[in-house]
C-alpha cells in the first residue's frame, strides 16, 4: 500500500532519520540548498496512513540534467519493491533528460543496469578529527583568500564555468552563500584563482562541500582557511578526487568509501584537473 507523492516541509525530519541512519553525510543545510535549487525535485513514498518511508530526488539543478542525490527507503520496508517504485516515478519525472548520480560501489552494477553506463570520475569519502592545522603559515603567500559574498558571484560564475560544461548558478547560490555557511574565493592580482566551502551539520560535525583550485599552493591555503574556522575536535567529512593527494592534515583520516559518477547519457566533460573536493549532494 506504498505511493509515490511529492515531499512537503514536515517530511524533513523523516528523511533526516533516514539519511542519519544510514551514516549519509547529509545536514538540514543540504535538505534546503537542494530544494531551494529545484523545491520540486524530491519524491516520497508513503505507506496507507501518509508517513515517509521513502525518498529519491530528481533534481532539475542543471539544463536538462536530473541528478538523483538521495535514494534510499526505510530499513525495514526494503526488498519489498518501494525502490523500484521510487525509481520509476524519477524516471517519469526527469523524462528525456539526463539522469546523473553519485553511486556507492555496492549499487554501481544495478544503476548501470538502468542506463547510467556512462561514468565520470570518481570520489573517495573520508571522515575524522581535526587536531593540529597550522593557521599563520601563509603570512607572505600572492594568494589571498577572503570570504565569499555577493558581489563575488559573477566572477564566481566565470570560474566555474571553467569547470562545469553548464551553469551552476542556482547550485552555487544556494551552497556557498549564507550566514550559515564557510565559504572563501582565492584571488591572485583581483582574479578568482580558487573556490571553498564547508558548513557545520550540528556542533561537532562539519562538511567540506567545495574544494576548486588552480594549483596546490591555492587549495592548500584555502583549506587552512576553512578549518581556521572549524572548531578543535570537530567530526570533519569530505569527498575527495580519487587522483588527487590527500592534503597532509587528514592523514589519519579513515576512507570510508568510494562513490563514482554515473550518467545516462554522455556529456562535454568536467575539468576536473581544478576539482580537489566535491559534494555528492550537487552537479
Ligand atoms: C537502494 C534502496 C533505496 C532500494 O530500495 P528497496 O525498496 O530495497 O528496493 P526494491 O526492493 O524495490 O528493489 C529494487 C532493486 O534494487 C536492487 N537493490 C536493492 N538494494 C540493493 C543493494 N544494496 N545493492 C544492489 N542492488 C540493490 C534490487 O535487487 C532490485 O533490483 P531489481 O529491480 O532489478 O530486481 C534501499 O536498499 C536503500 O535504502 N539502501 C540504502 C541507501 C542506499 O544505499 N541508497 C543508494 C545510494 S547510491
């Protein structure tokens, strides 16, 4: 007796539950930056008396390109067809458009036997404790780093673009700018050279989001500056180019997974030589 409805703002706390459950990195201030892009991109499954024990999200958050960031159904209600359903009503939903997700190893095989055999790069996850991150080595550097505000966004928006083949500015709107988030640009001579962003989930827990850089020098100093902001002690997790080094203050950090992007179709290609750090909650 499951179906299919859109997602309304009192199903948040089910879809937390869910998603904390299942140990995703995923905070309320990634619930509302991916509505705020496509408010409706997010499907629920509902049992005979209306509560959640589903979601899948097909998020309009490029031209033509739906990205599916959460799937997932309630621990007991699995293997029991709900995720197909879910599936199909994405499916239905995203139409001709191109299907794009972050898969987990374990799924890699089913999505690609849904169509999505085209693969981009892939990610690795790490998670751990922040202890010692030297904040004053940078004193002398050509880069300076300063925070990110509105006035920033049109040269924002060009930088981009020399990564992503489409524009991302309802995504970049909508993860870096905020009260509630860190966010930090890179200038050499006046000119964007690097981007970052993190938030903290809940007191202790922080979330890198974006890490785009020219060379090392630049992504390095741009790390130090988000986890100067960073309290000690702090849960931190991130994604990480799975060819690119991992930076030296995370060398005890623990690999909890690998994540490749699928898509259905294939597409102009992201310059990723500039993509250190990503989210698997964007495109
Ligand atoms: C993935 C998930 C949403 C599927 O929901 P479900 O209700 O159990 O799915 P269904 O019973 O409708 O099965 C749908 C299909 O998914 C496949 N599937 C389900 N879980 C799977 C898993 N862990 N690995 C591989 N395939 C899986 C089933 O074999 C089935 O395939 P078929 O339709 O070709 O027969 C659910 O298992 C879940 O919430 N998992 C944890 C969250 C997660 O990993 N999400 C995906 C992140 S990329």
């Amino acid at each position: 007796m499951v179906s299919i409805r859109p997602y309304t703002h009192e199903d948040i706390s089910a879809l937390m539950e869910l998603t904390e459950l299942e140990d995703w990195g995923f905070s309320e201030i990634d619930c509302r930056a991916t509505l705020m892009v496509d408010p409706e991109g997010l499907l629920v499954a509902q049992d005979a008396v209306g509560k959640p024990v589903g979601f899948i999200g097909c998020f309009n958050m490029a031209p033509d390109i739906v990205y599916v960031n959460l799937f997932i159904v309630q621990t007991n209600m699995r293997g029991k067809g709900i995720g197909r359903k879910l599936w199909n009503a994405m499916l239905d939903t995203a139409g001709h458009k191109i299907v794009v997700l972050d898969s987990i190893s374990e799924m890699k095989e089913w999505y690609k036997k849904q169509g999505l055999v085209f693969e981009e790069f892939t990610v690795k996850c790490y998670e751990g404790k922040i202890t010692n991150v030297e904040t004053n080595i940078y004193v002398d550097s050509s880069y300076i780093c300063v925070p990110l505000t509105k006035k920033h966004l049109p040269a924002l928006l060009a930088y981009d673009q020399k990564i992503y083949p489409y524009s991302r500015e309802k995504v970049l709107r909508a993860w870096y700018f905020g009260s509630d988030k860190y966010s930090f640009i890179a200038l050499y001579n006046k000119t964007i050279v690097g981007y970052a962003s993190c938030h903290m989930k809940s007191e202790n827990v922080c979330f890198i989001r974006a890490l785009y850089a020219d060379n090392d020098i630049i992504a390095d100093k741009l790390l130090v500056k988000l986890l100067s902001h960073v309290p000690k002690a702090t849960m931190l997790s991130f994604v990480i180019l799975d060819d690119k080094p991992l930076p030296k203050y995370f060398a005890d950090f623990v690999n909890t997974g690998t994540e490749v992007r699928l898509l259905t179709k294939e597409m102009p290609g992201i310059q990723t030589d500039k993509m250190i750090m990503n989210t698997a909650h964007t495109i």
